[in-house]
C-alpha cells in the first residue's frame, strides 16, 4: 500500500497570500496524483489531476506540479472561498489518499 | 449535468450488513467509466472502498475487500454497496463518485471526477 503523507497539517494564511501544500508518496507514483478541496459539508471536488492538470472549472490560481514522491499544489492568492481541506490521492498503485491540510484564515 | 444521489439507511446495527445505492442521473452507466465508494469518518480522512464498470468488473481496496461487495443495475442506472459485519469503525459518511482512468496492467488507475452529497450512516446498537 503507498501511503501518502500532506503537510502541514493546518495553513493559516491571510487572504489575499498565497499557500503551498505538499504531499509526499512512500513510493513513487510517477504522476498519477489528483487533488480534491473539501468545503465544510460538502463533497470534495477535484482541482488537479495528472500531478498538473487543473479539472474543468477550476481557477487558474490553483496549480499543481511534482512527480515520483513529491508534489505541490499552489495557491497563488488565497480567496474567501479557498478556505477548506486538501487531500491529495495518488492512483499508481490502486488508490489511496492523505490525511488532508486544513486551510484556514489567519 | 450528471449528478449522483446517495440512498439507503442511516443506522445500522453492529454484525449486520450496510447497504447503500448510487442513483446516476443525467448519464447512462452504460455508457462507460468506473463509479465507486468513498468513506470519511466523521472528523477524519478520505478511503476509497472499491469501483465498478457497468459490465459488472470490479476493484476493491484490499484491506476491506473480504467484508465488500458492489453491484451494478444499468435497468435502473444505480450502482450498490454492501459492507457486512460492520463495527462502529464503519461509521462514517459514504460518498458515491465517477471515475476517470481505468485498469492498467490489473490495477486501478482511476480518480474521481463527480461526486454525490454523501450520506452518513451509523453503526450503533
């Protein structure tokens, strides 16, 4: 099973900044990795998929870049919606996911 | 759009089976992807429970495979879970998704691109 570790646990970050999340793979993943944002009570929703690719709909402040065993997703500037969970998923070697960062106004 | 409506009861006892069905709207099942069963206990993270492909060819997580079994009906364009011999650790909200990818080399490279709302179901006496 490759376990996959996001830190940190939590973000405080002022609107407006940007925020950087890592996620890091126990083995490599090549760049089968997708990011979902969790709102409070909702679904996730899928922003990045291909380590790169944002999904349909997705902001362009929201990017995403690594490969192997390490990855990135980058807020470039933090709006009032932005605030919420990340979990990164990797689907190399069937699918599991983080344990999530929380993203949280400072 | 499509959209995916999770259904089924909400509280289930210790030892029995959990039993919950993904209504797809909007796209036929038949038509292709994989669709699947996520979990999140309540507070905590995101574990993926298996997928299906309307021909009936299923994936599941291995650590839950022997308690886990999903069905698909393309007459009513649903699919189904069944978890049995549930423990309180089963509590937990149980999404349905859409997933794009497929097998590669017998193992599932898949994420999921849709989502429904979710449901939570309880395991309690």
């Amino acid at each position: 099973e490759i376990v996959m570790t996001q830190s940190p646990g939590t973000l405080s970050v002022f609107p407006g900044e940007r925020a950087t999340l890592s996620c890091r793979a126990s083995q490599s993943v090549s760049s089968n990795l997708a990011w979902y944002q969790q709102r409070p009570g909702q679904a996730p929703r899928l922003l990045i998929f291909g380590a790169s690719s944002r999904a349909t709909g997705i902001p362009a402040r929201f990017s995403g870049s690594g490969s192997g065993t390490e990855f990135t997703l980058t807020i470039s500037s933090l709006q009032s919606e932005d605030f919420a969970v990340y979990y990164c998923q990797q689907y190399n070697n069937w699918l599991s996911f983080g344990q999530g960062t929380k993203v949280e106004i400072k | 759009q499509v959209q995916l409506q999770e259904s089924g009861p909400g509280l289930v006892k210790p030892s029995e089976t959990l039993s919950l069905t993904c209504g797809v709207s909007g796209y036929s099942i038949s038509s292709g992807y994989y669709w699947g069963w996520i979990r999140q206990p309540p507070g905590k993270g995101l574990e993926w429970i298996g997928s299906i492909y309307h021909t009936g060819n299923t994936f599941y997580n291995p650590s839950l495979k022997s308690r886990v079994t999903i069905s698909v009906d393309t007459s009513k364009n649903q699919f189904s879970l069944n978890l049995n011999s549930v423990t309180s650790a089963d509590t937990a909200v149980y999404y349905c998704a859409r997933l794009l990818g497929g097998p590669v080399g017998g193992l599932l490279r898949s994420f999921f691109d849709l989502w429904g709302q979710g449901t939570l179901v309880t395991v309690s006496s």
